[in-house]
C-alpha cells in the first residue's frame, strides 16, 4: 500500500484523525506533520491497538514505516 492510498483509506474516517488525515489530501505539504502524528500516538500505552483496530494494520504500518 502506499502512503497515499493509507492516507485516503484514513481520512474516510468521522474522526480527528480521519480530518487531519482529510487535510493531507488537500495539501500534501502537511504529509511530514500527519506522520509524525500518527507515530507519536502509536508509541503511546495502549493506543497502537487502538489505532489498528480504527484504521486498519496496513493503513497504520505504513504510516509509521514512511521515511521522512
């Protein structure tokens, strides 16, 4: 998957995420501060399942697995 098919599959979402990842659409220039986002959400107790379970594995390892 790519980065912009799992930032699509996001921003589909009724969510805070799902509207910043909505914004990355519109503006790719804000790509390195909505992956930097997710990464530090991921890295919080109990959030990576939450994420995965919102999101989607793939979307979400993807994200937190792209180069900046």
């Amino acid at each position: 998957m790519s980065i912009e098919e799992a930032i699509q599959s996001i921003a589909k979402a009724e969510t805070l995420t799902g509207f910043n990842a909505k914004m990355v659409v519109d503006n790719p220039r804000q790509l390195k501060h909505f992956v930097k986002m997710i990464k530090d959400q991921y890295e919080r107790d109990g959030n990576k399942d939450n994420l995965i379970a919102n999101y989607g594995a793939e979307e979400i390892n993807t994200i937190i697995n792209y180069k900046l």
